[in-house]
C-alpha cells in the first residue's frame, strides 16, 4: 500500500504571505495526486488535481506542483478564508491514501 | 450536476452493524466513474473506505476489508456502505463521493457527510 506523507501538520501565516504544502508518496505515484481544501463541519473540495490542474472555480492564488517524488500546494497571497485544513490524496494505486492533514492558522 | 446526499442512523450500538444509503442525483450510477465511501474521525484525518464501478467491481482498504462491503441499488440510484462488527473506533463522519475518470479518479463531489456514532 502507499503512503503518503504530508508536511507541515500545521503553518501559521499572515494574510498576503505564500505558503507551501508538501506531499510525498512512499512510492511513485506519477501525477495522481490531488489536493483538497476542507473547511470545519463540510466535505472536502477538490482544489487541484492531477497534481497542477486547477479544478473550475478554484482562485488562481492556488497551485501544484511535481517535482520529483515530491508534490506541492502553494497558496499565494494567502485570503482569510484560506486558513483551514488541506489535504492530499493518491489514486495511482487502490487502496488509495490520503496525507495526514495540514491545518493553515493565522500568525 | 451530479450531487450526493447521505443517510443512515446516528448511532450503532456495538458490535452490531453499520449501514448507510447515499443517493446520487442528477446522474447515473452506472457511469463510468467509481463511487466511494470516505470517513473521518473526530479530529482527524480522512480515511479512504473503499470503492465500487459498475458490475460489481470492488476495492477495499485493507485494514477493514474483512468487514466492509459496498454495493448499489440500480432501481433508486443509491450507493450502500455496510460495516460489520463496529466498535467506537468506528465513530466517524463517513462521506460518499465520486472517483471521476476525466479526473484520474479524483473525488470532485462528495456529499455533505453524516456523523455515526458507535457506543452502547
């Protein structure tokens, strides 16, 4: 089974900073990672997937990235209602993983 | 739009079993995309159940495959969760979502969750 490993566990920021989200896959996984924001008491939403393609709706502050093994979110200028949690997910291989969940504060 | 709407009892007593109904409107269970059961404890993160495709193809994560089983109801458009043998460690929302193909599988929509709690 795959594993994957999301870090940090939680960031804090201020409003307008960058910040960037990473996932690691215990083996490869080609593109077929998909980032998802989750807001408190609500499903997540799918924000990017196939690690670069932003899902219709999603505000272009948001981003993906491969390189390597290793997969990135990288929110710019960082909004108010960006400081929740985020989360990875595999689906290159059943049983498909999620990351372990990074929660984004307000520094 | 395809939308997602899960139901199910609030409660399970232990060890008894788990089920819940998740109706799929606004399209076709018999799509070429796979339906999924998702769950997250309190506090944390999200656990992939498992996942059913047409015909009857299935794939469950390991660590509760001896327990689960998902299906589907052609006649009602509905996709079925069973979870056998609960204990507290069970307690959870559980979301179904679909596994869109043009997405590579991807879960671009998901319903709203339903929180099951486990204790006697």
């Amino acid at each position: 089974d795959i594993q994957m490993t999301q870090s940090p566990s939680s960031l804090s920021a201020s409003v307008g900073d960058t910040v960037t989200i990473t996932c690691r896959a215990s083996q490869s996984i080609s593109n077929y990672l998909h980032w998802y924001q989750q807001r408190p008491g609500k499903a997540p939403k799918l924000l990017i997937y196939i690690a670069s393609t932003l899902q219709t709706g999603v505000p272009s502050r948001f981003s993906g990235r491969k390189s390597g093994s290793e997969f990135t979110l990288t929110i710019a200028s960082v909004q108010p209602e960006d400081f929740v949690a985020y989360y990875c997910l595999q689906t290159y291989s059943a049983p498909y993983s999620f990351g372990q969940g990074t929660r984004l504060e307000i520094k | 739009q395809v939308q997602l709407q899960e139901s199910g009892p609030g409660l399970v007593k232990p060890p008894g079993t788990l089920s819940l109904t998740c109706v799929v409107s606004g399209g076709s269970i018999n799509s070429n995309d796979w339906w999924t059961w998702v769950r997250q404890p309190p506090g944390k993160s999200l656990e992939w159940i498992g996942e059913f495709y047409r015909g009857g193809s299935t794939h469950y994560n390991p660590s509760l495959e001896s327990r689960v089983t998902i299906s589907v109801d052609e006649s009602n458009n509905q996709v079925l969760l069973r979870l056998t043998s609960v204990t507290a460690a069970d307690t959870a929302v559980y979301f179904c979502a679909r596994a869109n193909i043009q997405l590579v599988y991807a879960l671009d929509t998901w319903g709203q969750g339903i929180l099951v709690t486990v204790s006697s």
